[in-house]
C-alpha cells in the first residue's frame, strides 16, 4: 500500500496537507482537497492513525479511564466516545481500572505518561491530586462525563435536581414512607455523584416535612442483585411502616426493587411505587417510570470539546459546559400511595416524623423546581 508521503509527492502538497485534506480539516482549499482525495482514491491510500500522527505531531488517539465496563451507564458513555471518535479519525485508548482501581499506578504513570493519547475522558470517578497534576503536567486536555471533579471540566446532568424531581413525583402522588435506594462506595473509589443524589433525595423530604434518618436510605451498590436483597428486606417488615415508595438512582437498582416487590407478593404500583434514574434501555421492558439522561450524546459531547481542542477550532469552550437536560419519563411503575398508607397516617404520623398538613397529605414542590427544570412525559 502506498505511503503518505507517496500521495503527497505525486500531489505535489506536504504530508500535513493530505492528512488534513483526507480527514476534512480546515486550511486546504477545495481544489486542492479534490485533487488530493482523487491521487488518493487512484493509489489505493487508506489512511492510518499513525500516518496522520506524523503529519499532525499528535498519536491521534483519546483515552477513557472508566472504574469497569460492564456496567450499562460506562459502556454508553464509551460507545458516545467512540462514535465522535471514528467519525473524525481518531482511534479510543480503553484503561479499565477493573473494579477497585487496583490498575491506577499502570494506567497514569505506564500508559499515560508514556503520551500514548492527546487527551482524556474520565468516566465516573474522582482524580486524586497527584493524578491532576500528572495530567496537567502533559498539557492534554481532560474532561469528566458523569459527575464533577475538581479542577477538571465535567459533561453531566444535574444529578441532585434529578433526584429531587423522582422523589417529588412520588411526594406529588400522595407517599410518604419513601425510601432511596442509593448507590456509592463500589470499586473503593470515591466519587460526588451519589452524595449529591442524596442530597437530592433529602432536599425533596425535608421540603415536605418528612424525617430523613438511617432508616430512608437503603445501600444497593449501583446493582440488580445488591438492590434486590436490600429491597427485600425492607419491604418484609411491618406493612404499616413498610416503604411505599421507592427513590432508586440507577434504573438497574430499580430493576432489583421490582423484582423484590415481586418475590414479596406485592403488586407495583398498588402496593409500592418505584423509579429509577437513567432511562435503561430495559426501562420500558419493566415498565420503570425514571429519570431519563443521555450518557451516548454526553460521551459524544466530550470527545466534541477535546477535539475541537486538539484541532484548535475556533469558539472552543474553556469554561464549565452547560447541564445536560434530564426528563421525567412515566411507565407503569408509579402510581398514587397506597389507601393503607393514609389509613395508619392519622394519630402515628408524627412518630414517622411526617409534617401534619391540611388535607391529610405532605407538602411537596411542583416538580423540576430546582436549578435544572425537567421535563415530564409518558411512554
């Protein structure tokens, strides 16, 4: 197969010109950009990674650092990546820290360091500083999807306000033994996004007059099978104060809290009501009212912005990007508290520490009155 520097003798060009003239970048004109593709085309030329990083100074790869890959919100975000990635002729470099960031050592200072990649996408995980730094030091571009990360640009949704509006959305159907099915601690690596998704569950409650104790929030490690268990234990307990709402914040908890309710002889949403956050592409299989978020388009837009920057596009934002939307989706799964629950409010209700209120039920905002509105609809 011929060479770049073959088509750019016979086009008479450098091999910078061909490079940008094949992947269609600025700087060359039309003529010259039709008669290189047509050299090209005539001598068989496919251009490759490494071709283009002789033309450019750059490896014309972008790393995704993500704690695994299984898992549905990591493998969107990449196939996001890779998508915007391809497109521009850009290969992705995958580090997997495997579960418990026992690779962190290899992946920063073995394979990044090493200037394998012009730049970095965090997935879902906090950097500590003397990662920060390393990065900084190589002058690539990095930016987080899924959460914040100080010192570092972020693509992600808000994640408090969507938990607030899935909270609000059952407080607005007349619940008030509502738990959250929170996620946190996996692969012993930190991260913000579930203090502020409890953060979100508690800011709904509190405005509605109901306690938050230990007993509102049960620990399901962002899993189908951790969630279950926990949700099962929780709703064998006393139907008088069995939750009859349930907060989870990832639909893949959801998914366990139905199956539990199902185990449980309990009828969903009659008995206890359940939504999750993401939108799952088995949401509507389960018929799972959720919070929907779109992490494809948010690994799409971050490889957008490193791009732009490594190609020194104009009107390249430096600053935080805005919120991605979130958007209230209505399945089956919801539904108005059961009569049990307004049948033991009367005189124990404020051992619940639930808030008397005219009417007999608890104050809640109108839905998305946070920082970041969602929007509602049924499928």
């Amino acid at each position: 197969m011929p060479s770049i520097d073959e088509v750019a003798a016979r086009a008479g060009v450098s091999t910078a010109t061909v490079s940008r003239a094949l992947r269609g970048r600025a700087g060359v004109s039309p003529d010259t950009r039709d008669r290189v593709l047509a050299i090209a085309d005539a001598m068989g030329y496919v251009a490759s990674s490494s071709a283009a990083g002789l033309a450019t100074g750059r490896n014309m790869a972008i790393g995704v650092l993500v704690p695994v890959v299984h898992r549905w919100y990591f493998s969107s975000a990449i196939e996001g990546v890779d998508r915007k990635l391809r497109s521009r002729g850009y290969d992705l470099d995958l580090y997997s820290l495997g579960g418990h960031g026992t690779n962190r050592e290899r992946v920063f200072h073995r394979s990044m360091l090493r200037k394998r990649i012009d730049g970095l996408v965090v997935l879902c995980m906090a950097l500590t500083d003397e990662e920060l730094a390393a990065l900084h030091a190589l002058e690539q571009p990095v930016i987080v999807v899924g959460g914040p990360v100080e010192g570092c640009r972020h693509i992600s949704i808000d994640d408090r306000a969507a938990v607030r509006d899935a909270t609000e959305h059952l407080l607005g159907l007349g619940h008030e033994r509502i738990v959250h099915l929170a996620g946190g601690g996996s692969f012993g690596i930190d991260f913000s996004v579930p203090r502020l998704r409890a953060a979100g569950f508690e800011d709904a409650v509190a405005a509605a007059g109901l306690a938050v104790g230990p007993e509102s929030t049960l620990f399901g490690d962002y899993a189908v099978g951790t969630a279950k268990d926990v949700v099962a234990r929780a709703l064998a307990g006393d139907p008088g104060r069995r939750p009859t709402g349930i907060v989870a914040s990832s639909d893949e908890m959801a998914f366990g809290a139905l199956l539990a309710a199902a185990e449980a002889g309990l009828r969903v949403p009659e008995d206890v009501s359940v939504i999750g956050i993401d939108d799952h592409e088995f949401s509507e299989v389960f018929g799972l009212t959720t919070i929907r978020q779109d992490p494809i388009a948010a690994g799409e837009r971050a490889a957008s912005i490193l791009l732009a920057e490594l190609e020194h596009e104009p009107g390249v934002p430096t600053d935080q990007p805005a919120t991605e939307p979130h958007e209230l989706i209505l399945r089956r799964s919801t539904g108005p508290a059961p009569l049990l629950a307004t049948a033991a409010s009367g005189s124990s209700r404020a051992g619940r520490g639930v808030i008397e209120r005219a009417g007999g039920h608890a104050a809640s905002r109108p839905m998305g009155a946070g920082l970041n509105r969602s929007r509602a609809r049924t499928v």
